[in-house]
C-alpha cells in the first residue's frame, strides 16, 4: 500500500530523441512557409509589380532594415499601450467579475452594460475616447483596455460559479466565511476559466492598441503602418506588420507560459470535472 | 441529535414542489453508529444535507445537543460519496483544509495530527503528491483524513465508500470504527449496502422512498469491535437478511 510504485514507472524520454520531434514537427510549417515567400518574390520579380502595391520579401526585410532604431522605438510605444492597457483591464475585470458571479442583482446590473459596451465596435469609440481624454497615452490604454475587459470578465465570473456542487456544500459545512470560500475554492477552480480569458483579451488588446494609434498618436507600430501608407511606403508598413505579428505571438505565448509553469494541475481541469 | 417530524420539499423549475421527506423522526445517541439504508433518491441526502444544517427544514424540528440547527457548525464533518478534494494542493494540505479554511491556525500539534491520519490510512508516503496522482480508493482515504483531522464530534456520512470496491469498502470502515473507538464521535451513515449497515452501526434505519420516511429500525446486537470477520457470523447474516426483507417491503408498496 504504501510502496512508491509511482517512482519506479520506467519513463523513456531522453532529451535528444524530444528535440529531434520538435524539429520533426516544425519541418512542415518552415517548408510551408519559404515555398510561400518564393512564390511571392518570384511572382512580384516577374509580373513587376511596383513595390506601392506588393512589396517583395527581399525590399521588406531592406526598407525596415533602414528604419533603424526607430523601430524598436515603435514597436516599444506599441508594447507599453497593450501592456498597460492589458493590467488595467485585468484590474478591473476581477471585482467586476466577482460581483456578477456573487449576486444575481449585481449581475443583472453589470451585464447589460457590458454588452452594450462590446457591441460598440471599438474602431467608433476611439475617436470619441480621444477627445475626452485627450491624445496622451491615457486615451490608448483607456482603448486597449475597454476591448480587453469583456472576455476577462464573462470568463472569470463563469469560473468562478464552476467550482463543483460538492465542493460548495463542503465549504458551507465547514461554516467557512465568504471571502475564505472565494479564496480558497471557487477561485482555483476558475483558474483554467480564467486563462482561457486572459489569452483572447490579450490579442484583443493588441487589436485595441493598433486602433488607438491609427486615431491618435506620434508612435507605435499602429501610427507607423497608418503613415508609411499613406506616403506610399508600403515595404515599411509590411514590415511593422511583421513586427506587429511577432509581438502579439510572444504576449500571447508569455500568458501560455505563465499558466503552463504555474498552474499546471489546471490544465485539463475544466473538462475533467464537468 | 433528534429530528421530529421533519418535511422537506423542493421547488422544481417551474414553481412545483417535489416533496422529498415526510415525517422523518429520528433520534441518535451521543457516539452512536447510526445508518440509513434505502434506494437510491428516497431522500437519504437530502435528510443529511438537512442534519449538516446545509439546507432549512420545510416543517419540523432538527436539534442537536438541545440547539435547533440553522446553520452549518464546525464539530460536524461531512463525507461525501466523491472525495471531493483539492486538484491544486497536495496531499497535507488536503488533510489541513478544514483549518486553513476556517481561518484557524496550523501549527505543529495540526501538522502532526494530519500525519498520523496519513499514516493510519497508508498515505504518509504520498503526502507531498496532488490527489490526481492518487487511485481512487487512496482519494475516498484522503477525504477520511480530511474528514477526521478536526476531530468533530459529530460524523455525517453520505455514502463515502459506494465508489469503491468491496475489499476496500470493508477494509475503510473497519478502519472508520478504529477511529471511532479511540475517539468516540456520533456517526450517521447513509449507505445503500446493507452489509456495510450492519457492520458498522448501532442501528440501522429503512429509508421509504418518495416521499422519504424513515419507516424501520433494527437494532444491531452484534459484540464489538467489529472485524471483518463478523460478517461470516451467523448473527451477521440474520440481520442483513432482516434489514434486506424490510428494504424489499417498502419497495413493493412503492410499486
């Protein structure tokens, strides 16, 4: 009975053959993908197509090249209105969402307006945000996190009424206070909920942080595509999409990660227990 | 404990009610091993949600030590029919829930309890593991543990051992009436075994069902302790045959 059998499982997994399957894995997709790029050099090399309408691959890696610095400037802008967007929504999101799961009033008083508030197309209330709160970062961030509020909250308030019956009645049993069972039950039990929230919110907020620079700033990657279009650059506004691509992978991986390292028992929680 | 003439009914979605007990009377004892046996939804969960003071009585009187119970009180544990553990923590902390949760503090006389239920149920081994990693014989111990760890005086039982197999079923609750022997607690068992009745109580009530009423009760007059070999006593099989017959009864009248 009291045997550490589960020390002795034989677990064949070493590191060289584990490496030799990811590399096997992302074969496809990398074949994939330089097959696309030829074709598109190729064709644009052939056809002539002038570089205001479709730049080749070879003159986008060039003009963005030539930017400099400045890109990373950009790209930094960029990064600190999602990521301050992003917090605040998350700051917002849990007392709203604890509120709407705790009580049926409260809930029937938050919801409506979040609806309404998401049924806005964000893209209309930039312009409007802008000139209340001016053309500052504050108007940015306001943006990024009005259009990352929403999942965090309808995600939360559903994990946190998820934690399972039993479990309930074992808390009230124990005559535990509301704050402990929050705490300590229907919390955790959120978590996978949580998660799942957390990572549409954050390619949301991105998407919010593009729309706020289209509309008011002097920097980020958003303003960058809104001017280089405009004076007919387009290699270089291809090349802060790119940018704008492989930011919004490395936020979103970053959350994965997070919940992978901390959280792992959650993983597969959700589903195992309904 | 003494619950007289208890009704209890639930309202259904569309504003109907479901009477769920009748009548219920029931006395028990201090450090008395009381179980309800009967078909499955005749009401015996609801009776033990009502007795943990989980839910209100529509009609009647449940008191415990001369108090009406309205609320749930921390010298009664419950057990459910799932474990009911903690995925996110491990195996200690599990056993250490009820204080964390109760904002009471932990110290070393706690720990060491915990332990000693962990090692009394062959569990002190896996006490740094998450219950994921554990069978589900090994889980049901742990929610004894848990269970035990407060040292209630009270024990309400809601069928804890019906997922298990018979060899672990019996070997738990000759376990359960170690415990209750060192440290005498009063125990309501709700169980469809009839063998695991009569095994481990004092006496054995017959549960009707729809509406629930408790309609016979057995006394078990079998020497103690119990062990697992008293089931092959002649006295064993006389009374589960006994407490079998009167289930059956109030089955057919049902039907």
């Amino acid at each position: 009975m009291s045997a550490t059998w589960s020390n002795s499982i034989p677990f064949d997994s070493p590191k060289s053959s584990r490496w030799l399957l990811v590399a096997r894995r992302a074969l496809v997709p990398t074949l994939v993908f330089v097959a696309l790029l030829t074709i598109w050099e190729t064709g644009v090399r052939t056809f002539n197509v002038p570089s205001f309408i479709l730049p080749a691959p070879s003159v986008i890696v060039r003009d963005t090249y030539g930017v400099g610095w400045a890109l990373f400037g950009h790209a930094q802008a960029t990064l600190t209105t999602v990521v301050g967007g992003y917090l605040c929504a998350i700051l917002i999101s849990f007392p709203l969402a604890v509120a709407i799961s705790s009580s049926a009033v409260l809930s029937n008083a938050i919801y409506p307006l979040l609806v309404v508030k998401q049924s806005i197309p964000t893209v209309a209330l930039a312009p409007i945000l802008t000139v209340l709160l001016g053309t500052g970062s504050a108007a940015r961030i306001t943006i990024a996190a009005l259009i990352a509020l929403f999942p965090m909250v309808v995600s939360t308030a559903t994990g946190l009424s998820s934690a399972p019956r039993e479990m309930i009645e074992l808390s009230r049993s124990m005559d535990a206070s509301w704050v402990r069972r929050l705490i300590d039950v229907r919390l955790p039990s959120a978590v996978p909920y949580i998660f799942s929230g957390l990572k549409v919110s954050m390619t949301l907020a991105l998407i919010g942080a593009v729309v706020a620079e289209f509309v008011a700033a002097e920097r980020g990657l958003g303003f960058m595509i809104y001017t280089s279009t405009a004076f007919f650059q387009l290699p270089v506004a291809f090349g802060a999409m790119i940018v704008l691509g492989l930011v919004g992978t490395v936020l979103f991986q970053t959350v994965s990660q997070i919940e992978r390292r901390f959280f792992p028992w959650a993983i597969g929680l959700a589903e195992s227990e309904t | 404990m003494e619950v007289s003439d208890v009704s209890f009914a639930y309202r259904n979605q569309d504003g109907t009610h479901m009477l769920a007990l009748r009548d219920v009377n029931l006395t028990v004892q201090r450090n008395e091993f009381v179980s309800i046996v009967g078909q499955s939804g005749c009401g015996k969960s609801t009776l033990l949600r009502l007795l943990a003071g989980l839910m209100a009585p529509n009609r009647g009187r449940i008191t415990i030590d001369g108090d009406a119970t309205t609320h749930p009180r921390r010298n009664i544990s419950l057990a459910f029919q799932k474990p009911t553990l903690l995925p996110w923590s491990n195996v200690l902390d599990n056993v250490l829930f009820p204080f964390r949760h109760q904002s009471r503090p932990v110290g070393r006389d706690e720990i060491a309890r915990a332990r000693e239920l962990l090692s009394m149920m062959g569990l002190l081994d896996f006490a740094e593991r998450r219950p994921g990693e554990l069978s589900g014989g090994m889980q049901q111990r742990l929610a004894l543990c848990r269970t035990l760890v407060t040292e209630p005086d009270i024990l309400l039982m809601d069928e804890p051992f019906s997922a298990l197999d018979a060899l672990t079923r019996d070997e738990l609750g000759v376990e359960l009436l170690k415990i209750c022997a060192v440290k005498p607690k009063t125990v309501v068992l709700i169980t469809h075994s009839i063998a695991e009745a009569v095994l481990l109580s004092d006496r054995v009530y017959v549960m009707s069902s729809r509406p629930g009423t408790l309609c016979d009760e057995v006394e078990i007059k079998l020497p103690r302790p119990r062990l697992p070999e008293v089931m092959r006593a002649p006295l064993f099989q006389e009374f589960t045959t006994h407490v079998r017959d009167l289930v059956q009864q109030h089955s057919v009248r049902q039907s």
